[in-house]
C-alpha cells in the first residue's frame, strides 16, 4: 500500500488553503482602498462572478435567503476553482517530474 497521499486529496488542502488565504487577504487586509477592493474581491474570490447573479434571483423568490444563497455560492464556487487549479497544477508536476525521470 502507498502511504502517499492522492493527488486529489492535496489539491483539496490546497484549495483550502487557497481559499483562506484569499478571504484573509479580502477581508482582513483589504488590499486597495475602498474602489481597489472590488477588483481584488473578484479577482481572488472568483465565485462572486457567478454567485451575485444567482442571489438575485433568489432574492426574487426569497428575499430573506439571498445573503446565505450569496455567501455560500460564492464560498463554494471559489472553492471548486481553487481545486480545479491545484489538481491541474499537481497532476502537471506529477507528470513533467515522471518524463523527467524524477
């Protein structure tokens, strides 16, 4: 049996990681003053893009659950980005380290 972890999960520590880091660096640091802040807000927290849009719908059928439908799309699809580009980027040094012959 390996004991080496899977690639996926490390890609899941890492977007976790990732993950923190960018809400730290948006809501602790806050980068950019107040207008710069929406650039790094999108920039790092990528699941804003899709997940405004569906909090508003949501609004128009419930408005009370708009914030946790806003915050929990957001979260999550920032989450999956994260995830989807440490998997990519673990599988692709995995596979330059093998026909390296590393």
């Amino acid at each position: 049996m390996d004991p080496r972890l899977a690639d996926w999960m490390w890609a899941f520590v890492a977007a976790f990681g990732l993950l923190g880091a960018a809400a730290f660096i948006v809501f602790v640091i806050h980068p950019g003053g107040f207008e710069g802040q929406i650039g790094w807000f999108v920039a790092l927290m990528p699941g804003a893009i899709f997940g405004l849009p569906l909090a508003d719908h949501v609004f128009k059928v419930a408005p009370g659950a708009e914030r946790v439908a806003l915050w929990s799309s957001v979260v999550a699809i920032t989450f999956f980005w994260y995830f989807a580009i440490s998997y990519a980027a673990i599988k692709s040094y995995r596979f330059f380290a093998s026909a390296s012959g590393r």
